[in-house]
C-alpha cells in the first residue's frame, strides 16, 4: 500500500485552525482538526471539530464520439456503494487520483489507457467538484475528451480493462449518447460525477459535435 503525502491545510484570513491530529495513516489519512471560522454575522465560531478525509485530487472524463454521437463508460464494483445500500456495480467516467505534482490531464490520460485503452486527441475543460464537502479534501478535475468508440456487441460491452496489478475489474460499454443523458436524468447512475459529465453533455452536445467534427 503506497502512502500519499499531504499538503498542508491552506491559510485563509477567516479561518484558525486550533489543532491538528492525525488518527489514521492508511494509504488515505484521516485527521481531527478543531478550528473556529467566522460566521454570516462576523463574529468568530466557537470551536468546531471535523473529521477530514485526505485524498487529494483526482480527474475523470467523459469520452465521446461526435461522428457517432456515443459515450464511453465504465462499469465496476464499488464496495462503498454496497456499504451505502445501492447498487455495488456502478457505470463511471474513466478517473483516477493525481499523483504528488501530476497535471490532472496527464492523470486522466493515464486511466484511460488503464481503464479502457483509449487516448483523448482533444480535450475540454467542464469543471472542477469536491465530492464529498461535508468530510474529505477530494477535488475532481471533470473533462470530456474525444474519442473513437471502440467496437461493441449487441449489449454495448467493448472489453474489459482496468489496472490488475490494483485488482481492477473494468467493463467498458458503448453508450448512444442521448440515452445516456436520458438516462442521468432519470436518475438511474448513482456515481455524480457521471452524471454532472452526462448533464454537461446534454448543453453543450451541439456544440461539441460542431467543434469536434470540424477538424
């Protein structure tokens, strides 16, 4: 289990932080922070305590094909999702954690020839979301890249892919892009960054397609 090193918390001119205690220094580490901040009427908190989730940056990206109008997901086992009551088999974006100094578009470069062995020629910038505000430092770079939508059989499945060395069990499958945003709009992905990739789509789809089909 590789250990990931921790940047410090950033100074901000309305925040104190009180004590900092790291309780957990697994691959992710877990630290007790108190600190005061100060409130919508411009007084200062009392001191508040939070636990707070390291995981650092990460990127995703939602690869689409604007000559054949699909999307490229990912289908995989997510044990917290079991552990929340929903279904454990979850369809994503292609993403991955930054390494320490790695620009979050080589990052996602590198999952995507991981996950499912397909490369990017262009990319455009949708965004960057914390995941969880409530209890980890976890920001998401959001992309969507252009690709070439590899072959499918008749359920959409295009291979499997995935890092084995991470015990990583990848189904890719080819996505007719307008049921995929039909279908985040249902609200049948669990996984959010999916969806706020597959809602992005839906707004600018016609305009991507213009841009990308251009050259």
């Amino acid at each position: 289990m590789t250990l990931r090193s921790t940047p410090p918390i950033p100074a901000h001119p309305d925040v104190v932080i009180e004590s900092e205690r790291r309780v957990w220094s697994g691959r992710f580490p877990l630290d007790v922070v108190k600190f005061r901040h100060r409130r919508f009427d411009g007084a200062m908190s009392d001191t508040r305590t939070w636990e707070l989730w390291r995981r650092g940056h990460a990127s995703a990206l939602l690869p689409y094909d604007p000559l054949n109008d699909t999307v490229v997901l990912i289908e995989q086992f997510r044990f917290p999702a079991l552990a929340s009551g929903a279904d454990p088999v979850l369809t994503e974006l292609p993403a991955g954690l930054c390494e320490e100094g790695e620009d979050p578009v080589a990052t996602i470069r590198r999952e995507m020839r991981e996950e499912m062995n397909l490369e990017a020629d262009r990319i455009e910038r949708i965004g960057g979301f914390l995941l969880t505000a409530g209890g980890a430092d976890e920001f998401c770079h959001l992309y969507a890249g252009r690709v070439t939508a590899p072959a499918a059989d008749g359920e959409g499945i295009a291979g499997y892919g995935g890092e084995a060395s991470e015990g990583e069990d990848i189904r890719v499958r080819v996505w007719d892009a307008g049921d995929a945003i039909q279908a985040a709009f249902a609200g049948l992905f669990a996984n959010s960054i999916t969806v706020i990739g597959l809602f992005w789509l839906a707004s600018r789809r016609d305009w991507l397609k213009r841009q990308w089909t251009a050259q």
